[in-house]
C-alpha cells in the first residue's frame, strides 16, 4: 500500500467510523458479517459477493465468534482496500448502459416496483436494509420512480 498522508488516514479514518455507526445500532462496535458488503458499498468499495466472502470478511474475522466483524480489524482492512483502490465502483458509463438496457421502451426511468423485483430475485439479491437505502437515494419521492441518470449524478457526487 502506498504511504497516505497523516490528513488523508484521518479523514478516511472519520469516513469509516461514520459508516460503520449507521449499522452499528447498539453501539458494541461489532456488526454481523452480512453487513460487511454494505459498510464497504457506502465507502465506495464494490468487491462481488465472492470477493467478499472468500477473501475479504476471512481477514476480517479470523478470531471472531459467531459471524462477527468488529471495528477495528473493518478499518484496518478497509483503509487498505480504499488507499489501493482495488475495488472500484463501475465507471458511470456502464452503470448508464446497465439501466438503459433494463429501460426497454427508453422513458429514461425505471419504476421502483420493476427495479426492486431485479435487485432482490436476480443474482446476490438486495437485502432488505440494502434495499431501503438504494430507493432513499434513488427513488423520487413525487413519482416512485428511479430516475437512473440523476441517481447516477448522485452517486458520482457522493463517490468524490
């Protein structure tokens, strides 16, 4: 890993901790594994779930019981994975060409009902927190629907 900053460790550090709190409810600072991927998609680090799985949440939990991660082997692990990059969310492009091809008749939106069918039958499906948090950022309040373009301008926003 390359040599960060003492600013940059803080302020990642800080970042870290503020995501970790929103999952940490009863305040023991450890969480259940299967809340790992999420923690890590809000700092912007995107393994697959067989990442996840097979190589990261091992490191993470090498001595912990029954399925428990806690705080202080998640930062280590994750100050490591955000200095090096190494799982990077899709470029903007690819995440627009993902749901132009979902958007079949091209209204430039998909509704919240089609969206959260795909997210939690298809694949490593949503969880229902996971769920729960995409639609507060995605979703439009007015129309229920997910506007993929503003959310995209969203997310890049948030990523930076």
């Amino acid at each position: 890993m390359e040599t960060k900053s003492e600013k940059w460790i803080e302020e990642t550090e800080g970042r870290i901790r503020e995501a970790w709190d929103l999952f940490d409810k009863d305040k023991t600072d450890t969480v259940v594994q299967e809340e790992i991927g999420t923690i890590m998609r809000t700092l912007g680090v995107f393994p697959n779930e067989r990442q996840l799985v097979l190589e990261i949440l091992p490191d993470m939990q090498d001595d912990e019981p029954g399925g428990n991660v806690t705080f202080k082997k998640f930062e280590q692990k994750m100050l490591q994975l955000i200095a090096t990059k190494q799982f990077e969310p899709d470029s903007s492009e690819v995440l627009l060409q993902a749901f132009r091809a979902l958007d079949t008749e091209q209204n430039g939106y998909l509704s919240a009902e089609a969206l959260e069918t795909l997210l939690t039958s298809k694949g490593a499906g949503f969880r229902p927190k996971e769920l729960e948090q995409f639609f507060l950022v995605a979703k439009d309040p007015e129309t229920g629907n997910i506007f993929y373009e503003d959310y995209i301008a969203v997310l890049n926003k948030a990523l930076k």
